[in-house]
C-alpha cells in the first residue's frame, strides 16, 4: 500500500467504528495506528508522536477530555493536532474541548466514511501549509 | 419476511461500501457486520444489567455506542432509540429504561436479518 507518509492515531473504542475508520483512512494513504482506549491513545501518542490525532470522548478507563488535557500538558505531545471525533453535539462540549487546545471538532453521525477521509485529508493539507480549515475548527 | 429496506437505509450501505476500494468493500462490510453482530447483543445486555443497579452512565455509553455503528449500516430505527436512550438517561431514572431496551432488542432482531438478507449470508 502506497502511503503519503502521514501517521493517524485513530483512538476510538468501538471497534466498528475503529475498524470502518482504519480501512477508510488507510485507503487514503495514511497510516492508520488503532487505539481502542484511552490509555492505549495516550501511551501511543507519547510512543508514535503521530501528525495527527483523531479522540473520541465518550470512553471507557480514560474518557476522551483527559486524553486532551493530558497530552496538551505533555511537552512531547502537547504540539500534536488533535480533533474530536464525537456523537455529542452539546455545545459545552465543543467549547470546553476547544478550550483544551483541541483543532476541530466533529459529529460523527454527520459525517460518512468518505467525507471524515475528505476531511482529514483537506485538514493535513492545510496543515502543512500553515493554515486550518474553518471545518476543522467546528464540526 | 423481513424487506431490507424498511429496516435498513441502503444508502448508508452503500456509502459504507464507497468509502473503501471495489477490492476491500465486500470483505470489509462483511467483517463489520460480523462485529456489529457480535456487539450489538453484548451492549443491549449490558444495558439490561446496568438498569437494576440504577447505573445510568453505563446504559448511556452503551446507547451512545450502539448508536454510532447502527447509524453508519443504516439501522435508523437502533439509531433513534440508542438516542432516546442516551436523552432518557441523562433526565430521568434509568429504571424507565426498560421498554426501551426492549424495543431495542425487537429492532436489532429486524436489522439482523436484514443484514443477512442484505449480504447473502455471508455474515456469521
């Protein structure tokens, strides 16, 4: 498989959802490394310093907002891009997530396989030009 | 008889189908159903046995869960009550969770033979 060279932590514990991801985001290019907690997601983010993180919240042992605020509090983490991959669409939190440092925050049930690939793709594209998407900052 | 698309959004199908080459898409729709199978009752039981202990969270993230993996194969009818769960829960006592959780089950039962019409028979 040709990659673009650009490593995803995909930290999600459904494993549909994180099977149905990987292949999707695979497929694009990049090289997907599965995390089915958030313990897993963090030890991997300080073992992988991956280019991009994509959390959800809602999870067993470590819920997703103590992933962000610890790896925005880790110095070897702390510059990695991360978005919010959610089914919650309370706004307190998309605000307290964006407080944390968080680039983007995503519904998950708004988005098919195809457009969160679009999405990542369009976001790393910014990203390595120095910018963002206005998608990226709100899902 | 069950028809596929009373239960199921075909079109989800098929958007699941697009977001991975002509190659991948047959395998990979098998083995997600295959894990949407074997899920699914886990957390309708889960859900059931965080209701006696009033365990409102666990029935919650369970609904959340479900209704992720229900929304991308199109069962729009586990998706709606995985959400009337997740709203139940948050406002009420969990012990009103019950019929619910029934109504769940019935739907998955549906989505399942659909699914199963849908693949050939090639999930487990």
């Amino acid at each position: 498989m040709h990659t673009n060279g650009h490593r995803i932590l995909l930290v999600e514990d459904d494993r549909f959802l994180r099977r149905a991801c990987e292949v999707s985001l695979r497929q694009r290019g990049l090289v997907v490394i599965p995390a089915a907690d958030g313990e897993e997601g963090l030890r991997l983010a300080g073992a992988e310093v991956p280019d991009l993180i994509l959390l959800d919240l809602l999870m067993p042992k470590l819920p997703g907002i103590e992933v962000l605020r610890l790896l925005k509090a880790d110095p070897a983490t702390k510059n990695i891009p991360v978005l919010i991959l959610s089914n919650s669409s309370r706004e307190r939190d998309m605000q307290e997530v964006m407080q944390l440092g968080a680039a983007g925050y995503w519904i998950k049930s708004n988005l098919s396989l195809k457009e969160l690939g679009e999405r990542v793709m369009g976001f790393l594209g910014a990203n390595d030009s120095g910018g963002q998407t206005d998608s990226a900052r709100r899902g | 008889m069950t028809d596929a698309a009373d239960v199921l959004d075909l079109a989800a199908l098929s958007r699941l189908r697009e977001a991975v080459s002509a190659d991948e898409s047959s395998s990979l729709l098998i083995e997600l159903v295959e894990v949407f199978l074997s899920d699914a009752p886990e957390r309708i039981a889960a859900m059931r046995q965080a209701v006696p202990v009033g365990a409102a969270g666990a029935v919650g993230m369970a609904a959340h869960a479900l209704r992720g993996s229900s929304t991308y194969l199109g069962a729009r009818g586990m998706a709606q009550i995985c959400r009337a769960l997740e709203a139940l829960t948050e406002a009420q006592p969990v012990a009103g969770a019950i019929p619910l959780i029934d109504q769940l089950d019935h739907e998955f039962q549906r989505v399942k033979v659909a699914l199963e019409l849908q693949l050939g028979g090639h999930a487990r």
